[in-house]
C-alpha cells in the first residue's frame, strides 16, 4: 500500500502533507467541488457536525439516537498518537436543513463512540449517540445501511458542505455529485489504496470531496455506503476519493448503536 502522505483529510484538520498538484483547467461551477445545491428534503439522512457551533464535517443519521461520522473528526492525536475521543458537549448536530447556518434542529451529542482500530486512514468511522432522539419529519430521516458490498462502475451519490474548492470557502447551502466507485485493484493501481475496508470514488478534475465533507454520507441505492475520509493530493484532481465501506463495518455499527 503507497504512503498516505500524500493524502488530505477532509475534516476540519488537515494532514500538512499534501504534494502539490496542478488541476486541469477549468472552470467550477462553486459546488461540493463541482457539485449544485441540493433541493429541500433531498438528502434528509444528512447533517451538519458542528464542534463548538461551527460546522466542521458531515454525518448521517442511522436512528432516532445515532449518527455515522468519521473518526477523525471527533478525535485529537495525543503526542504518542493515540487518538482520544473529543468530549462529546463540544459537539452538535443541525439535522432538517440544507442551510450550514440555520433551520432545522440542534441537538447536543451525548457520547462520541470511536472504532477501537482507527487509525492511519483506516477505519475511520464513529457513532455519535444524541442526548435526544431525533423526531423524524420529510426533513429528518434515517438511511439504511447496505444489504450487499458496492459494487465498482457504479454511480454514488455524495453530498456535504465541503469546500468548494481546494482551500477555497464553504458553501451555506448543502451541495451534491454524483461519483462512480471503481474496483480495490483500480484505486490501488491509481493511489496505492486498494483496502477491503475503503471505497474509492473517481470523478473528472475539478469535482467530488473536499475539506468539511469528512463524515458525510455517499450513497447507493439509497443505502449509505461509504463514509467521506480523504482525497488524494488535493481536493478537484482526478484521483480518487477515499471513503470508509460502510457495509464492511456493518456488524461494528450494529454492534455499537441501536441499529438492526
């Protein structure tokens, strides 16, 4: 497996070690990266995670009481590199809206729940247990997780408000693409990242994930299949993207949550 050196996760810390990379020209359009505004109660499982009222990444909803994000976002690295779980009153979550600053409901998280085998961009998932349920609405809904593994040279659907592009701003609104998954060999062949418990999702320059999106959803057959983790170099090239393979942790997820 190639050094993940080159790699940038997509949460609100960056890792300070991304090769510099020229985009192919063109323009964006102002999106996810490249992406468009998503329309009302399109992506109901989606929330903003926000760490001491600001937004920092994405999640989504598996329950009434539970959120799937990405570990990274809810963990500091102590000065052994440990990761230890952020305490859970410095998070919130904005479920209901497609606006980062408004509409909807806040609901404090009452326990951040961490994979005990996190760590260098694998299993990079976790489960935040709210301290009240969510009331579910057009707005505010659960997502499945998936009954069989993603297949490659599929259409997936990822969504978020990640920068617009490569340290450019944040959108207000929740913004949307559609990637395609590609096979372990592929990615593997392309960034060195041909992991079981990884799902790559290529697209052209100029499009797909970008910091903020981290934790968010990517979704197929409208079951939640990957979680938003890193993209490679920086955020618009045409490498893929890495997501953490949800149906691979589904027996964790279950395991941890309320959710059958």
């Amino acid at each position: 497996m190639r050094s993940v050196e080159a790699a940038i996760f997509l949460g609100s810390c960056l890792l300070l070690l991304a090769l510099p990379v020229q985009s192919a020209p063109g323009k964006l359009n102002g999106r996810v990266v490249g992406g468009e505004d998503a329309s009302k109660n399109q992506f109901p499982h989606q929330v903003s995670l926000r760490n001491g009222g600001s937004h920092s990444c994405g999640g989504s909803i598996l329950s009434r009481n539970y959120i799937l994000t990405a570990a990274h976002c809810v963990t500091n690295q102590d000065s052994n590199g440990n990761h230890i779980p952020i305490a859970a009153e410095r998070f919130t979550i904005r479920a209901g809206s497609n606006d980062r600053f408004s509409g909807g409901v806040l609901i404090q998280v009452a326990e951040v729940i961490v994979h005990e085998e996190y760590g260098n961009f694998l299993n990079d998932v976790a489960l935040l247990r709210l301290e009240t349920p969510l009331i579910l609405s057009t707005s505010i809904q659960p997502i499945d997780l998936p009954t069989a593994d993603t297949p490659a040279d599929v259409d997936v659907i990822i969504s978020g408000w990640g920068r617009i592009k490569h340290q450019g701003d944040l959108p207000r609104y929740l913004q949307y693409n559609t990637l395609k998954s590609i096979s372990l060999d592929r990615c593997d062949d392309l960034i060195g990242w041909g992991v079981q418990s990884e799902l790559c999702l290529i697209h052209e320059a100029d499009n797909g994930a970008c910091n903020g999106d981290s934790g968010g959803p990517a979704v197929y057959n409208n079951q939640l299949v990957g979680v938003a983790g890193f993209v490679w170099s920086a955020c618009g090239t045409s490498y893929p993207d890495g997501y953490a393979r949800v149906h691979y942790h589904n027996a964790w997820i279950k395991n941890n949550s309320d959710v059958k």
